[in-house]
C-alpha cells in the first residue's frame, strides 16, 4: 500500500469515526428530547383529566380570538375548513379569510356557500402588506371576514389577515387546515396561566384517510398511500416528542404555520410576518423571543399537544420534494437572520440550546449523513473500512431511528390514541421499520437540494396539489 493510499485509508477511518461520533450525538439528543417529552406528557395529562373548560365557552372574559388564515388556490378545501372553523367552541371568535389572489375558485366557493357582502377596505395597517381589492362580512356568519387581494405571498396575506384582526390573540393556521372544536379552549390554558407566554403551539395530525363529515374530523384514519403513511409517522414524531420535548430543553423556535397561537399586541409590535422568505412561522417565532428577552417582556413559547389541527400531506413525490425543499430553506434562511444568537448567553435556553441543536441537528443533517454514507462506501471499497464497522454505522445511524419511531407510537397508544384501528398502528410500526430503506434517503436527499436552493437565493413557493379533505 502506498503512502498516499496509506494516508487515504487513516483519513476515512478516522473521517467515519468522527460521523459515527456525529450520528451517537444526534441520536443521544434525540432520547433527551423523548425522555422530557414523556415526562411533560404524563404531567400534561395528570393536569388536564378531568378539567372544566366548557365553563370557558359561556365566559365573557375570555380573550377575543381572530383565526388568521391566508388562502391561495384552496377551492378543494376552503369551504370544509372555513365550516370547522366556524363551528368552533370558543366564544369570542372572528374568522379572517385572505385569498392571495386566488386563480381558481377560491373566492366563487366563498362567495356562493358564506353569503358575503362587500364592504369598505378600511383597516389600521399597523404591519407592512399589499393593498386589498375587495373586504366582505358575511350576512350569515358574523364572525367571519373576508378579503381579496392581490398576490404577495403567504407572508403577506398573513399579514393582510393581522390587519384586519380585532382579537387579544390571533390564531394563524392554513385554509385547509380543520381544527377540532375544542382546539382554542384547550390552546388558551397557558395565555390563562401566565404573562410571560408570546405564543402557543399544537398539534398538527395527518388528515389524509381520515372521515370527515361538515368540516370536523370523525374518525381518525391511516390513508391508503404509503407516503400518506410516512408522514402522518413523521408527524407523530415531530409534535409528539419533538416539540413537547422542547419545552424545557431551550423553549421552542418552531411553531407550525399550519396551527399556532400569538398576542396579537407582540406579532404587531414585531412587525408581523417577514415577507421575503419562505420560513416566516419559524422566523417570526424567533423573533418574538429575541423580543422578548431583549425588552425584558414575555419571551415564552409553549406547546401543549391535545389542541389538535388536521392538515392534508401531498400524495406525490413531486410535490413533497417542494415541500421539504421549501421547509429546509426556511431553516436555513432563519438561522442564518439569526445568527447572532447562536450561543450567546443573552438569549438564554433558545440561544445556548434551541439554536445550536437546529443548527448541528437539523440545518447540517443531511449533509454529514450524505458524506457519511458515501466515506463508509469509499471506505469499504479502498478496504479502509470492514464490514463490521459498516454494520456497526448502520445500526447507529439508522436503527437508533426505528426505536425513537416504536417509543413515538407508545406515546401516542398509551396518551391519545386518535387511531383507534390496531391494524392502523401495526401499519405505522410496520412503516416505521419500512421508512429507513429509501424514505430517509429522500428526504436527505430533498433536505440537501433546499439547503443548495438557498445558497442560490431562491424563494420559490413551490405550490402543493391538493385533493380535498372531504374525502374517505
């Protein structure tokens, strides 16, 4: 062996190490993060069994809630959400519905099931956002709200949407998101228990495959097509140990733009959603906390997992790879606005935990498990590498992930359990097996391509197919 190679074979055995060594990292945070959220799961339940919040629903002295949802091209689903929207058990509620010039029928199906009439488009425009072409009421829902504007992006009707908002609290969700009834009673309890709370996260659950009748999920089901059933898998694992492992490892940075809860007077004095970048719920999060710690005013964000939002996940690979693609530059476009926060004690748990996980976590992810699978096959090629190392590397880097997903399945069997069919839980088990085999290698490899669109400055959307969640 020459010497060249010599070195060449010491360097990726040393290199695989340093990825193995990455990998027992990731995955050690990872059972940190499970372990807190167990905890905080059991006392979450032990706390709410058995509490009386129906006397809210009569309360006067609730907060006024605005639902904030932007709309573009949603004719498939606008009617079922604003439907469940609509019939939510809250009592102080508005509704404001923006469609960012809509090309379909989103505003026709508004139109013709909402009863709307046009009024005139005067608001305070506190937040930055592009001029609105028409405002209705409806005659037969008073509490909904409906504009029409121009195309400016997600961002912008959010902020259109803030505008025209009247509530304490504004609650901002997609259109064809559907929330349960109880959603906002129960999304409430920590704006109740504590000034110190900016904002407040729930939980989003797939509602691909499930029954839904007059915009309200009845049945919780498993779609029929296995992506449907890798992401409702992934989902679990997000909210159910993710985010909920967070709340007192660092505070969340996250909460979903597809249901989440903010004092109205906070988002406005921030200025509202950032407009040129396609992660504005994470960086608009962020920002509330930087807020916060900077002024010495509330800084917490919570996230409680029984407020639970259904959303429909794309059923192509094309347009999942927009998704994923899209969510990774947002990541990387936050940390990056953010930078100054990466290890600085000022910002406390968010700057010297939260921050720095996404960054070695989740942001550079994909890229050391890329390099590292091509060092372990340009290692077993030179020799540098024996099987037995390659063995060891895979059952470090991957089946670490099978127990994480079997111990996210007992959290939801042994705390909610929306999936009532035991063949729906040996059909996640069995996906939860199945998704290191190709699944993860995608979306490795989309994650990589978004990190690679950003570094080029893109912004680009990338618009999801929807079918509708009136289905099944």
């Amino acid at each position: 062996m020459s010497g060249f190679t010599g070195w060449l074979v010491q360097a990726l055995v040393t290199f695989e190490w340093l990825i193995l060594g990455y990998f027992v990292f990731l995955n050690t945070a990872y059972a940190a993060l499970l372990v807190s959220a167990a905890i905080e799961l059991a006392t979450h339940v032990r706390t709410v069994r058995g509490e009386s919040r129906w006397r809210l629903h009569g309360s006067s002295m609730v907060p006024r809630v605005s639902v904030l949802a932007p709309a573009y091209n949603e004719e498939a689903s606008i009617r079922h959400s604003l439907q469940a929207l609509l019939a939510l058990h809250y009592p102080r509620l508005e509704v404001v519905v923006v469609s960012d010039g809509s090309t379909d029928g989103t505003m026709e199906v508004l139109a013709e099931y909402f009863d709307l009439v046009e009024v005139p488009p005067v608001h305070a425009g506190r937040v930055n956002a592009a001029e609105l072409r028409r405002v209705y009421h409806s005659a037969s829902f008073p509490a909904l709200v409906v504009a029409d504007k121009v195309n400016g992006g997600k961002a912008d009707a959010l902020n259109a949407a803030l505008n025209l908002s009247s509530g304490d609290l504004v609650c901002a969700i997609d259109a064809d998101t559907l929330i349960e009834p109880d959603a906002l009673l129960r999304m409430i309890r920590p704006f109740l228990a504590s000034d110190r709370v900016v904002a407040v996260g729930g939980t989003i659950r797939v509602v691909n495959g499930a029954r839904v009748e007059g915009g309200q999920v009845r049945e919780a089901r498993l779609g029929r097509h296995p992506l449907a059933v890798l992401q409702t898998l992934e989902y679990l694992r997000a909210f159910l140990f993710g985010r909920l492992g967070w709340n007192h490892l660092g505070g969340n940075v996250i909460i979903s733009g597809a249901f989440g809860l903010f004092d109205r007077d906070a988002m406005l004095d921030v200025g509202g959603y950032t407009h040129n970048t396609v992660g504005e719920d994470m960086e608009v999060v962020v920002r509330l906390r930087r807020r916060g710690y900077e002024t010495g005013g509330p800084h917490r964000v919570d996230f409680i997992p029984d407020p639970v939002a259904w959303t429909e996940v794309p059923e192509s690979l094309r347009t999942l790879r927009r998704q994923r693609d899209r969510w990774h530059r947002g990541l990387a476009d936050t940390l990056a606005r953010h930078s100054d926060v990466f290890m600085n004690p000022r910002y406390r748990g968010m700057g010297m935990v939260s921050v720095p996980y996404f960054v070695a976590g989740e942001l550079i992810a994909p890229v050391i498990e890329a390099v590292g699978v091509l060092g372990l096959v340009a290692g077993l090629a030179l020799g540098a590498i024996d099987l037995k190392f390659a063995l060891l590397f895979f059952l470090v880097a991957y089946g670490y992930g099978m127990v994480l997903n079997m111990a996210t399945l007992m959290l939801e069997v042994s705390s909610f359990r929306r999936y009532r069919q035991p063949r729906d839980i040996a059909r996640l088990m069995a996906w939860g097996i199945l998704e290191t085999f190709g699944y993860r290698q995608l979306t490795v490899i989309w994650r990589l391509q978004g990190l690679w669109s950003y570094l080029r400055g893109s912004r680009e959307w990338g618009a999801q197919e929807r079918k509708g969640v009136a289905r099944g």
